[in-house]
C-alpha cells in the first residue's frame, strides 16, 4: 500500500530531469573519494553508499476571520537545506578502462536514488500543501491544530523516505522503483 501511494505520488510530480531537480532544489553535494583495495571491496559492508539530508519544513499562517471569532489559516510545508553525500570518485588498484565505466555507472546510480530522496520529499511536499485551511475558535486551538498537521506531515514525509528506501534496498534494487524513480541498480559486477 505504501508503495503504491508513493508511486501515484511520483507519477503526479516527477517533473524534469535529476539535474532540474538538483537546481530547482537547491542540492549542496558532499563527499570524499573512495579508494578500495580491489573493485569487490568498493561497497562491501556500506549499506548505502550515499545519503540525502533533507529539511523538510513547515510554518503556519493564518489570522482571524473578519467577522468572527474563529481563526483560520494554512500550515504549508518546504524543504529547506537538501544535502547528497555520495563519492566525488570510486576508484582501486589498477583499474582497467571498463573498470572505470563500472565505477562511473556506480557513481551515477547512487546519485540518481539520492535524487530519488529529494523527488519523493517534493511527492509528499505538494500532497500536503494541497491540504485546506484550519479554522478554530480561538488563537491556542489554532495553534495546537496547526502544530498536529506539522508533526502529521513530518511524520509522513519519514515514512514515505523509509518506503523509498524499503522498496529500492537502499538502490540496489532501484530498478524495481515506480516512474520517474526508476533506473539503475546501485550495484557495481566485478569481473
């Protein structure tokens, strides 16, 4: 079932390329070179290879309501600071020219399911800012409202990042990902 809400979610959102992404998101990227004795020791024991930190945030709006007594606004959600740590290279000991098209087709795979992090926060950001107003009869049960449909959304935001990453095992079945999500398997085949 979750797979299927993120995936209705992706098909609706996943607009442009993950370069567009990476622009329109503002992605800052991090890292260091990863040098492994032999092509089989380049993962070994990494259960990812990369990570995508991402703020997913939330304020509120609102005021009172002309007329009333009741206040009324909008909680709407942004991310804010979106970081990808991934390899800036992979490389090991004498490396052969198809070796270092494995290592590059690697390097690729992992920053298109980090890409896939900030995709399925931008699913869940837009789901959510669809929700309407909170209107309550006073300024604390406005308040207590809007902190619930934070805390909901943050919440929601976790549990469709943990399904990505169920779904995909962390990349390495990134094939099996819905749209736009789908690509190469964060895998390297030693010879």
């Amino acid at each position: 079932m979750k797979a299927l809400v993120l995936a209705l979610l992706i098909v609706a959102v996943g607009r442009g390329t993950d370069e567009e992404v990476v622009q329109r998101d503002h992605v800052r990227f991090a890292g260091g070179d990863v040098v492994a004795e032999s092509c089989s020791d380049v993962i070994s024991g990494i259960p990812e290879p990369g990570h995508a930190a991402i703020a997913f945030e939330y304020k509120l709006a609102g005021t009172r309501r002309a007329g009333s007594r009741d206040y009324s606004g909008r909680v709407t959600f942004s991310l804010g600071d979106v970081l990808i740590t991934m390899p800036k290279s992979i490389s090991w000991s004498h490396m052969s020219q198809a070796d270092r098209e494995r290592a590059e087709t690697l390097r690729r795979a992992i920053y298109h399911h980090e890409v896939g992090h900030v995709r399925v926060a931008e699913a869940v950001r837009d789901a959510l800012n669809e929700h309407g107003a909170i209107i309550a009869p006073d300024a604390f049960a406005f308040k207590a409202a809007a902190d619930a449909a934070g805390r909901d959304g943050f919440e929601r935001f976790r549990a469709e990042e943990r399904a990505y990453d169920d779904d995909t095992d962390h990349g390495r079945k990134q094939h099996q990902a819905p749209g736009v999500l789908a690509g190469p398997d964060t895998v390297i085949r030693c010879r």
